[in-house]
C-alpha cells in the first residue's frame, strides 16, 4: 500500500474536510466564548456530518439514489437537533438563536459539499457578524429590546 492509498478518503477531500472543521470553529468559538450552547465541537461535527452525508449521498448514484433527497434528510434532522436547544421559562422561548445557527451550520456542510470551501467560510464569518453584530447593536439601542427580549431580560435580572 502507498503513502497515497493510505491517506485516502475518498470520496471525501482533505481540503473540505478542514474547511468543515475551520467553519465549525469559527462558529463554535463565538458560541462557546458568550456560554451559549453549540460550541466549537458540536459545531465542527455538525458542519463535518453534513458534509460526508451530502458527499456519500453524490458518491452513491444509481437509479434509485437522488442525492437532493439526503439533503432534505439532513434539513429535516438537523431541525431534531435544534428543537432540543430549545426550551421556555415562564413564557418565555429561549435558544431560538442557536437553533437557528445550528441550521445554519448544517447549510454550511451542504455548501462545503455542493458549492465551494471557500464560500462556506466566508458564509461562517458572516453567521458570526450577524450573531456577534446584530446582539451589539440591540444593545445600543432601547427600541430593539422591546417585547420578547425585554421579558427575556426581566427574567434573567429575576433569576
């Protein structure tokens, strides 16, 4: 066996494999770094399991395969995954946010797999200017803390 054969993966690549790991990171981390659930691990797993589904998915084609429907699959799971960061407290529906960024993580997978690695990264900077920018700029201003937010901070001063 060569060197070669050895460091094989086909049919999934080196470079997409980093480029799942590095999106998952650089998500992750802002995730981890605010104590929000879905850090760097869960978030790399999520991008890397996404991707090696959407790349077998390609890999297997006969006439019974279509590999548009393990995406849906993945969709429809991922969406399992994030219903669990969800909970409410008195009223209140929390971890809608990492819900939907772990949605986002998974489209990230998909892009690594059917589009390009350097898309997805910039994609992943891109999911953090919203979570990192859009929580700056609520807290310069007192009219995007209205309603949901406001109760949400009531509860966490109560807690």
């Amino acid at each position: 066996m060569t060197l070669t054969e050895l460091l094989s993966i086909h049919p999934f690549s080196w470079q997409s494999i980093g480029a799942a790991l590095l999106c998952g990171s650089i998500i992750g981390l802002e995730r981890q770094l605010r104590g929000k659930p879905v850090g760097i691990r869960t978030s790399s797993l999520i991008v890397l399991g996404t991707y090696m589904f959407v790349a077998i998915s390609a890999f297997v084609i006969n006439d019974a395969s279509d590999p548009s429907r393990i995406i849906g699959q993945v969709v429809t799971g991922v969406g399992f995954l994030g219903a669990g960061v969800m909970m409410t407290r008195e009223g209140v529906v929390t971890g809608v946010t990492s819900a939907a960024t772990i949605w986002a993580l998974a489209a990230l997978g998909v892009c690594i797999a059917v589009v390009d690695s350097i898309v997805a990264i910039k994609l992943s900077v891109l999911v953090v200017a919203i979570l990192y920018g859009i929580d700056a700029v609520e807290g310069y201003s007192a009219n995007l803390s209205r309603g949901v937010h406001a109760k949400y901070s009531k509860w966490r001063r109560h807690k």
